[in-house]
C-alpha cells in the first residue's frame, strides 16, 4: 500500500484546532501580564512606603546629631545613676559560694557564724558569731590567720555571754577580715 498526499484536494490544516491552541495561549499571555502589572502596582506601593520610613530615620538622624545642652542638675543625677548601677554590678559580682565555702574550710569546732558583712569597696568582710570557748575561738582565728585565702585578720570584739539563767552561753566576737586578690577565687 502505498499512500499519497494530494495538497489539492483538501485542506490538512485544522483551522478550529489552531485557533484554539492559539487563543488558549493568548490567554495564558494575558493572565501573566495582569500578574505582572499588580505585583509592578504592588511594589511600587512598598517602595513608596520604604522611601518614607527612609525619610524618617534620616530626618532622627539629622535631629540626633544636633547637640543639646544638659543641665548640671541632670548630669549630677545621671552620673549618681550610673554610681548606683556600678555598685549593684560589683555586689552582684561578689562571689559568695567561694567565701562561704572558704569560710566553712576554716571553721573550728564549736564556732557559730551568726553573721557577714562585706564591704564591697574595701573588700572586707566583717564576720560575727559566737564560740564555745576561747580555745575554739582561737583555733579558729589561728586557721583564719593561716588560712592562703583570707588577710590581715582581726579580732574586733569580745565578750562573755549570758544565757536567762546567768549560765555561760558562750563568747560573742567580732571578726574582721580581708580576702587575698580580691573577690577571684
């Protein structure tokens, strides 16, 4: 079998079908350029919108780096402030788990501690308690003394107490202390 073609006879070109093809197409084209033209609309407006936020911080920019003057009431309350804050920052960088740790290492038997005060600028701590005797108040004041942590250890204070029956309730004392490098350990 042998086939022919006869450009003569007919047409080979189906109109209805290339038109659909090419009308299907022109509406694909047509929906991207309206995609296209709202996201261009939509951009725009953010631009706009960029250019006048821009604006903005250039305009407190430019206001910032006009000087203005400060009252020296307020430069006296500020640098208290500031004061303040530095001494809040060094109390909470005293290191107590260290001291008290260091403290409890050098403790005598029969020594009660009934209280620390640290001075933060000084760095000394002043420690009051009570002991049993004053052998244990000396061996205690002795290990402070050898002690490689703490310095320049004093006894301060000293006195006899009374319990409510006039009984001897032991010796109150007062120690004062300062910790060798300052607050490392």
């Amino acid at each position: 079998m042998k086939y022919s073609l006869n450009l003569a006879t007919g047409t080979y070109v189906h109109h209805r079908r290339l038109f659909a093809i090419l009308l299907v197409f022109g509406l694909f084209l047509l929906g991207l350029i309206v995609i296209n033209t709202l996201s261009i609309f939509r951009d725009s407006s953010r631009t706009r919108q960029l250019e006048l936020r821009l604006d903005e911080f250039r305009g407190q920019k430019q206001g910032g780096n006009q000087q203005t003057e400060i009252s020296a009431v307020a430069m006296a309350q500020l640098a208290k402030r500031i004061e303040e804050a530095n001494e809040l920052l060094v109390r909470d960088n005293y290191r107590w788990t260290a001291l008290l740790d260091h403290l409890e290492a050098h403790l005598a038997e029969g020594i009660s501690i009934r209280g620390l005060q640290p001075d933060y600028k000084t760095g000394v701590l002043k420690l009051s308690g009570v002991a049993a005797s004053v052998t244990d108040l000396r061996h205690f004041i002795d290990n402070l003394t050898r002690s490689e942590v703490f310095t320049q250890v004093y006894l301060k204070e000293q006195r006899t107490e009374k319990t409510k029956d006039d009984l001897d309730g032991g010796i109150s004392f007062s120690v004062e202390l300062k910790k060798r490098g300052g607050d490392d350990s």
